[in-house]
C-alpha cells in the first residue's frame, strides 16, 4: 500500500493531468491558447503517440513540442476549429517518482463547415 504522501502526490497529479487534458474546452470557447499551459511546467515538452503516426507523416518518431510552440500552433488552428466536448480521458499513467502522467484522450471537433470525433 502507498504511503501518504506517495498516495498525495499521485492525486495531485491525477487532477492536474484532467484538468490539463480538460483545458482545450476554455481554449476553444474563449479562443484563447493559453490555457493549455496553465496546468503545465515550461519546460514540459509534448510527445505524440503512436511513433507510427509521425513516422508515416514523415516526421521523426520521437518528435517532442514545446509548451509555447504548441500554443502557437493551436492558436492559429482556433480560426478553423474548435474543441466541443472531451469524450473520454483513458489509460492514465502516473508516475510518482519521476513526476510524470500520461493518458490517451479523446475530443470532439467542430470544423469551420462540419463536425468530428477525434482521438
């Protein structure tokens, strides 16, 4: 069984994680990136996954994004959509030592003409 503060620290994370993942919805209806680092350090970096996505995009399998840049781009994408609804957050991972979380997530896109799942 964790102790205290190893139970503590895993909540922690839990929430920060799904507050995180949570964030794209005040992202898109304010249209404002910078709330998806506000749960984030600065120095996060951002990893894709599956590897396999990247490398069929030609881009290298281990391709990692900085907070800033991420917002960058996400902002310029908010004039052609905008994050509905967080279907699911799955698969989480923490992990205590190394403070570190990941999770696979899903949302629901509204583009300029039409509407999709995205996962």
């Amino acid at each position: 069984m964790a102790d205290t503060t190893t139970a503590t620290l895993r909540k922690t994370i839990n929430t920060t994680l799904r507050s995180h993942l949570m964030s794209y919805l005040p992202a898109s209806s304010t249209s404002d990136p910078s709330h998806l680092n506000k749960d984030l350090n600065p120095t996060a970096l951002r990893h894709i996954s599956p590897s396999s996505f990247l490398l069929a995009l030609g881009a290298p399998s281990d391709l990692t994004i900085t907070p800033i840049d991420y917002i960058a781009q996400f902002g310029k994408e908010l004039a052609a959509s905008k994050v509905k609804s967080v279907d699911y957050i799955s698969d989480v991972v923490i992990d205590t030592e190394g403070l570190f979380a990941a999770a696979r997530s899903g949302y629901t896109i509204s583009l300029r003409t039409t509407e999709r799942r995205c996962s």
